[in-house]
C-alpha cells in the first residue's frame, strides 16, 4: 500500500509552495474540494472523471475555471502532473494509478493534501462500522462546548474545502481504509479505532491482515504526545495494536472489563476516567440519547476525546442526551399498524446488520441484500434464528443470503425494487413487529447509493 511513499515526501516542499500541476482523479465532493485548495494555493489544476461527473459538481469547476473532463481519462493530461489526488473510490489497481505509481508521481488522498494547509488540531475516527455516528457525535459534543470545530472526511463537506475557506481549529474526520491507503505524511492528534471486522476485503486481495494494515494506518506518524483510543472488546483491534504498537498515549474502552484509564461499563453506568479524581460517569438507560450495545462503544468513544479535550462533564452529559443520529442508521420511518418500519440503509456490511439486529427488541421482518462483497454470514445465523421471522432479499442476485439462511427462517421472498420490498414486509410484519432494512451489502445493483437506497424505502413506506 506505500508504494508511493517515498515520492510523496520528496515531492511535498515544491507541492507545498503551489508550484506546477496538480492533477485530481474523481470529481466528486472530495476532488473538487480538493481542486478549489489547489487552485487557491497556486497551483496549475486538472480534474479527470472516468465517470459522469454530477452537475453539481460540475457546475462548481465551472465556477472556478478549473479545467476538466468526464467519463474518461486522457493520459497525456494526467501522467504530466507533479502530484495526484485521486478519489478515495478509485483502486490502485486502476490502470491510471498503477501507470502514475510506476513513472513515481506522487498518488494521494484529499486528506493527505488539505493536512499540508492548516494547523487545525485533527481527530481522526475509523472503523468498520459505527464511524459515522461516532463522528457526528463527536463534532456535536465538541460544537456544544463552544470549540471551532468541523466536520469532514467521508461525512459532510469536503476536508479540503474547509481549509481553503474556513479557519477551524478543530477537525473531527470520518477516515475510510480507502482513504488511509493515500495518507502518508498526515498525522492524527487524537486516532479512535473503533472495531476491525471483514469488509471492502474485494480491495485487499481477501487478505483480512490487508486490511488490518490499512485500518492502523490510524496512528502512522503519532507521537508520545498524540492520543489513540481503540476497543478493548474487539478481538480484531486487540491483536493489531499488539503487532503496531502505537506510541501515542492509548484510551481503551469496554463494556465487559474495568479499564482504567480509559472507559468501562457497570452496573448500566458508563465511567471515562483519563486522570485521576476528573472522572465522568453516565447511565446508559437515563443519559444517552443513542441505545443499542454498538451505541455505548460508539458513545464511549466520542467520551473519551472530549475528556481528552477537557471538557466539562456537564456539557457532554447534556450533547450525549440530545444527539439526533444520522440519517439511514437505524432512522425510524413510520409506525403503519402498529409495525414499525426502521431505515438502516448504511449497514453496507455483515457486522452493521449483526450491530441492527441486537438492538431489536421486536420480531423482525429483515429486508437484505444488494452487492454482496464476500460476505460472511455465519455471524448472523444465531441473532436470525432468535429475532427474524422472515428474510426479504432485495438485490439482482439473492443466491448467498438463501444458502446462508434456509434452515433458519421459513420465509425468504426476493424482491428487486423498495417498493416491492416494503410491501411485502408489511404483509408478512404483524402487529407489534419491526420491518428493518439493514442490508449488509452495497446497494449498487438496483440503486445510485445507500441513501438512494434508504430514501427509495422511506418514499415506499410512506406510500404503504
């Protein structure tokens, strides 16, 4: 993954100074963010699409008089820049990448590129699944406590965007593995690690040790002065911080064992304790706004960085109890019948759906399915037996999800749109049931995106 590691250090004073091309690969929100930052630190830009590039987005560039092209990349414009940017969605596999990597032009992320710009104090949170709920929980604690704080990554507007227009002193980031892959010089001051599980393993050649690698990229460049807060539960993160060995001063967090320092359910009362006497507690039942077991890690978490930012017990207490959660995350929808219906469209992975499933008090209808990205389902057999009574496929391709769960459930229907989906749960729902989408696979068959995907279902819902 450090192909072009070296390059990049070698080519950062003169990328530093805005001096020659710089060329961004993908014109989504994080390219053109990146090329208004570019433009504004003197560079020469170019933004190449391979795909249809959003009018938005297009629009934008336009705005900007940044030259560019879509659905397609022409060499002879990209391979002449002194450094890339690509879009986190692009492989390095990807014909242009590996041509751009075997000439040494430097290849790296929005992230890595906006770092360069600002001194803003950056906390960095990663994870397969629960990012960015942590994420936007964090950034609303910090904003609560009257920080200058922003929100970026791979949730809301563009990291670099912000750099080029806003002057913040804090930055929570939502940091994908993909994104990590092209970060090389960056550093995290404050690193949360919150769950390593199988997902995206078709970009690590289906090594999982790949993608570990990727995910502790987290803490690359720390210092002993720098911070990183992982899960003590999570057997995946235990033995990857036992092979890295972070530097940076470490907060662990558990629900199964006292941790001190760090943070620790009991007794349905969570305690952060970072220095001695200056302890936080809270009740899970009274004082967070988020339930569900996967919420109290997620909780603990963004705990953790605002004690570590000394902030007042009072004012976390008070953000952790109002926080409203991200849109298709477990988004309740509707009650029709007396059945509720539960838009969990980003559970674009297996541990996502199990994190679903175990929060449901009700018997479930579950609507799944879509790309399946080598998924392993066993992990869910034991909470499909207990709490689904019928399984709804919603994918061009539903043939892993009925071998997997045949002998589990009666009832396994395929449906290839959310219309027919939502449909089909409710007469199969009864009430006091839920009818959950929670998909555990990407949803690009039928639709643009998870939001697509979920806003199809919430639309089909209320159409019920």
């Amino acid at each position: 993954m450090n192909t072009n590691q070296n390059n990049t250090s070698g080519n950062q004073q003169s990328a530093m100074a805005g001096q020659g091309r710089v060329v961004i690969l993908g014109a989504g929100e994080s390219g053109v963010g990146a090329a208004k930052l570019a433009q504004a630190k003197g560079f020469e830009v170019f933004v190449s699409d391979f795909g249809n590039i959003a009018d938005k987005y297009k629009s934008a560039l336009e705005t900007l008089n940044v030259p560019f092209e879509s659905g397609k990349h022409t060499e002879e414009l990209i391979l002449n820049a002194i450094e890339v940017i690509k879009s986190p969605g692009i492989p390095s596999t990807a014909p242009i990448i590996k041509k751009l990597v075997a000439q040494g032009t430097p290849v790296i992320s929005e992230i890595e590129f906006a770092k360069r710009y600002t001194s803003a104090k950056t906390i960095c949170i990663t994870g397969s699944n629960g990012k960015s709920t942590t994420s936007l929980l964090t950034y609303h604690i910090l904003k609560n406590a009257g920080l200058n704080v922003g929100l970026a990554g791979n949730i809301g507007h563009s990291f670099a965007a912000q750099v080029a227009e806003e002057n913040y002193d804090y930055y929570v980031l939502e940091i994908s593995s993909f994104m990590l892959d092209d970060m090389f010089e960056f550093k995290a001051d404050i690193a949360v690690l919150l769950n390593i599980t199988p997902d995206h393993l078709d970009r690590y050649d289906y090594k999982m040790e790949n993608y570990v690698a990727s995910k502790m990229r987290i803490v690359q460049n720390q210092t002993a002065e720098d911070v990183f807060i992982y899960c003590a539960d999570d057997e995946e993160s235990i033995k990857a911080v036992l092979a890295f060995q972070p530097i940076a001063k470490t907060f662990p967090f558990s629900i199964t064992k006292k941790i001190e320092p760090g943070a620790y359910l009991e007794a349905q009362t969570i305690t952060i304790l970072i220095e001695p006497n200056k302890e936080l507690t809270m009740s899970i039942l009274t004082d967070l706004a988020l339930q569900g077991k996967h919420n109290i890690y997620n909780s603990m978490a963004s705990g953790i960085v605002a004690k570590v930012l000394e902030l007042r017990n009072e004012t976390i207490r008070e953000s952790m109890g109002n926080f409203k959660n991200i849109e298709h995350r477990l988004e309740h929808v509707a009650k029709i019948s007396g059945i509720d219906f539960i838009n969990d469209s980003k559970a674009t992975n297996v541990n996502s759906t199990w994190y679903a499933l175990e929060s449901m008090t009700a018997d479930v209808v579950l609507i799944m399915g879509g790309v399946d990205k080598g998924n392993d389902y066993n992990m869910l057999k034991d909470l499909v037996k207990s709490k689904v009574k019928a399984i709804v496929c919603l994918g061009k391709d539903n043939k892993r999800i009925h071998d997997a769960f045949e002998d589990d459930v009666e009832i396994i229907v395929n449906t290839f749109s959310a219309d027919e989906a939502a449909q089909i749960a409710f007469h199969l729902a009864k009430r006091g049931d839920a009818v959950l989408l929670s998909p555990a696979c990407a949803s690009f068959d039928l639709f643009t995106s998870y939001e697509d995907r979920g806003n199809q279902f919430k639309a089909a819902v209320r159409e019920l």
